[in-house]
C-alpha cells in the first residue's frame, strides 16, 4: 500500500526533509489522529527521520494536535529525528510558546527560511 496524501494534509520529501503542508486554518481534535497517522505513515514507507510541519494556513490549533506532535516528537527522538514548525501564525504561536512545546519543537519563519539557512 502506498502512502496517500489527503487534500488538506499533504506530505512531500524535500531534500532530507520530510515537508506536511496543513490547508486548514482550523487543527482540531477531528485532525489529530490524521496527523498523527500521516507523519507515522510517511516515515514507515520511507525511513525519513526529519520533519517540518507547514503551519502558514493555520489560525488555531487545540491541545489534541499538540498531543499528536508530542507523540511523534517522542517516536522520531528515539531515530535522531528532528520535527520543527514553519510559518506558524502569532496566536499558534503563542500558544506553542505557553505550552513549553516551543523548547522541544523549534518555530522556524517558513519553510523556505530553513533551506536559505542551509546555504
């Protein structure tokens, strides 16, 4: 079975990264475990380790999806993996930062900002 991409959750390899871009403005309990099982899913099939997690689209985002970030934070860790968040939107963001989450989970400015880095 190969992996699938839905139209609102989608996942592409760039370079070493592992790159899920969220078309939702909303990331509610409803997306948790599609999340979850995206991320999981991806890097079954393809043994990536790295992933930074497209949040521009995102407005909200409730303590599920947090949970579901932790989650695989957790799994990926045990493999040296890495999972950052781009583009994230001032009240995400400030949430991630009041969770603590923001010490475990770097924010980058977008996902272009990490490739310009790398130069």
């Amino acid at each position: 079975m190969g992996f699938q991409n839905a139209q609102d959750i989608r996942i592409e390899q760039r370079g070493d990264l592992a790159v899920l871009a969220v078309d939702k403005p909303m990331l509610t309990s409803m997306e948790a475990d599609r999340l979850l099982s995206t991320l999981r899913g991806y890097r079954e099939q393809t043994g990536c380790v790295q992933f930074v997690i497209d949040m521009a689209g995102v407005d909200f985002i409730d303590s599920a999806c947090i949970g579901s970030m932790v989650t695989f934070l957790m799994e990926i860790d045990k493999s040296n993996g890495r999972l950052m968040l781009a583009g994230c939107q001032p009240t995400v963001e400030d949430l991630l930062k009041i969770t603590g989450l923001t010490t475990h989970i770097p924010l980058v400015a977008s996902v272009e900002h990490i490739y310009e880095d790398r130069e």
